[in-house]
C-alpha cells in the first residue's frame, strides 16, 4: 500500500522514521512518500520537502513566512491528488496538518490517520470539530488523552504506547556498556528551534555556570547548524555536543530543559530537570496561561503525572535567580533531588510497555485492509 506522511520538526521526523519501519514490517509492499526528515529518507521513499522549510514558530517568523507556509502547503495538497495514496498519515504539526485534512477529507476518500494527536486539550480546543470531521483514526502516545477525547469529546482514539519511551529503552539496551566520560554534567536542552534557543539559553547559561564543579554542555538540535550555538557559549566554559541529546542525558546529573518532548526524555533518562521557557510580555503570558489555556502544566511530565513533579519556570517565573535556586536544589544533596526522581517512576508507570510504532502500524495495516 502508499502511505503518504507529514511531519513538521524534528521529533516529528524521528517518531515517523520508527512508525514506518514497522509498517514496512506488518505491509513488506509499503510505497512512501513525504514531507519529513533525513531520518525518514533513510528508511526509504521520496522526500518532497524536508520538514526545515515548514518550522516556524512564534507570531513574527509565522507572518514573515507566510509566503512560503501557503506554498508549501499548496504543493502537498496538489502531490498527494496526484499520488493518490492509500491513507495520509499526519504526525503533530495541527496548524499545517488539519488544513491538508481538511482538503483530503473534502477531495478524496483517501482516509486520514493522525499519529500523535494535536495537543488541543492545552488550547485551541475548538480543533475537535475539524478532528471530528477530518480525521478518520486518531493514534495517542499520551494516556491522559484518552479520556479527553473520548469521555469528554466523544470521540474514539487509540493509545498505542508512547514512542520516546520507546527510544529511550531501546537507546539504553544499546549503549549498556557506554562509559560515562564525567560525572559532574549540568545539561542544557533549549529547544529544537532557533527562537527557543536565543529566548532561553542565555539565561539558562548565566544560572548553570555558578555552579564552578560541574561541566556545561549544550544539547544542539538536529535541524539547527552548530555556528547558530557560538554567539551564545562565547564567554562560557562550555561544550557542544551536537544531534547526541540521548547520550547528553545518559552522562548528566541534572538538566535545564525547554518544555517539549525533551522533558520526557529527560525524566526517562532519570536525570533531575527545571524546565524553562522565556516568553515574550511576561504577565499577559501568565493571565493566558492561568484564563485560557485549559491545562495546569507546560511539561510532559507533569501532565503524565497529574502533579508538579518538575518546577516550571515559565513566564513571569522565569528568572536567572529561579533557574539557578531550583538547579541548585536538584544537583545531589539538593532538597528536591530525591522527591523528583521518585516521581518519575509515575510517569513511566502511567505510559506502560506498549511499543507505540509497532502497535500503532498494526492497528493502522489492519484497518486498511479491512477497508480495501
């Protein structure tokens, strides 16, 4: 069968290169094609548009390239009619995604699979009712989300496991003979675009380097270029190390991450974290957070565990001083250290064992063939 994919980041491109190797495996015949990453090419199939001409983020960047956002997006709507594949996989990305959902749905009777449902219950949850109209089979990796959409929303989806915890496992039985090169490493992971980085790895550098016996390296992200990092470490007693953010967090003792998927990572890897996130107009930023949008947390952690298991330092919270205290707080003989770890071990409770990739291509090949 075809499969055509749309990813728009990295974490994207990573989860999807896994959901196709094992569609590989349950369909020996899968044709792909997709708008994706290097990780996705390597497993075979065409690569349209790599996902680095799709990510922008925040207000500004988003108008300046909107020009290039439409094009893009026209191009995607005009290949997959002419493909004409057997199911559009969409992985995250909602701003993109729902309107080639949309377009599919109103076009064809191509079904739509949504690997890695919109994160609507943090905002923006008037998007059921295109989810709703759109999208034929919705795949979670997040257990909350179940009853979200379907005791609330009424709307079926599947858990399949969740894929970083996935990873994670997999990158451990592989690296169990890896040596720790230092035992006295604070991490930093300030996002995998190039606006996180400039908003908080100035601070998160400032607040990390008083702490004299650790080592400070920085997670660089797959899909930004190492010179954009030098600007910033300038000044700093600090090492990069480049697309090895797993094997970063296998030799850390603690952690300053941006909220994301690294969060969960982070926590997986049983390495202490203060997660940090600089916004722009500070109080309206916490108004918003505490009135409109409709979750207590910004961290994967804390929303797996339906509790602070991790401080937040966002907004107004987010400070040279709070990031140092709460880091202080986290580095062995901190107060915080040990409570944090413990907590951790809820969160990979609540994702369980199941292989997200491989449960999600079985559910997906045997729906398909039941419709053929």
């Amino acid at each position: 069968m075809k499969y055509y994919l749309i990813v728009g980041e990295a974490s994207g491109d990573l989860h999807a290169s896994h959901l196709m190797r094992s569609l590989k495996s349950e369909d020996p015949e899968a044709e792909f094609r997709f708008f994706g990453g290097d990780l996705m090419a390597a497993e075979g199939g065409t690569l349209v548009r790599h996902y680095r001409d799709l990510a922008y983020m925040g207000f500004v960047p988003v108008l300046l390239h909107l020009p290039t956002i439409f094009r893009n997006m026209r191009h995607c709507k005009r290949d997959i009619l002419q493909w004409r594949p057997d199911v559009v996989i969409l992985v995250d990305y909602p701003g993109f995604n729902l309107n080639i959902a949309k377009h599919v749905h109103a076009h064809t009777q191509i079904p739509v699979y949504y690997y890695i449902s919109p994160k609507i219950w943090a905002w923006k949850e008037y998007r059921i009712k295109r989810i709703k109209r759109d999208v034929d089979e919705l795949f979670s990796i997040l257990p909350f989300e179940v009853p979200f959409f379907e005791q609330k929303h009424h709307f079926p989806i599947h858990y399949v496991g969740n894929p970083t915890a996935d990873e994670v496992r997999e990158f451990k039985v592989q690296s169990s003979k890896f040596k720790v090169q230092s035992p006295n490493i604070i991490a930093l992971l300030a996002g995998s675009r190039k606006q996180e980085i400039k908003d908080n790895l100035p601070a998160m550098l400032q607040a990390a380097s008083a702490f004299k016996d650790y080592e400070l390296v920085v997670a660089g992200a797959p899909s930004v270029e190492p010179s954009f990092y030098e600007p910033f470490l300038r000044g700093y007693n600090v090492r990069l190390l480049n697309n090895q953010t797993f094997r970063l967090l296998g030799q850390a003792t603690a952690a300053l991450v941006t909220s994301g998927t690294a969060t969960l990572e982070t926590a997986l890897f049983g390495v202490p974290q203060v997660v940090c996130y600089k916004t722009p107009l500070p109080r309206l930023a916490r108004f918003a957070f505490d009135h409109v949008i409709k979750c207590r947390y910004i961290s994967l952690v804390n929303l797996i565990a339906d509790r602070e298991v991790v401080p937040e330092l966002m907004a107004d919270r987010f400070s040279v001083g709070n990031i140092h205290d709460h880091l202080a707080a986290i580095l062995p003989g901190g107060k915080e250290r040990a409570a944090m770890l413990s907590g951790y071990d809820k969160v990979r409770g609540a994702l369980g064992d199941l292989r997200a990739p491989e449960n999600a291509a079985a559910i997906m090949v045997k729906l398909l063939r039941e419709k053929k």
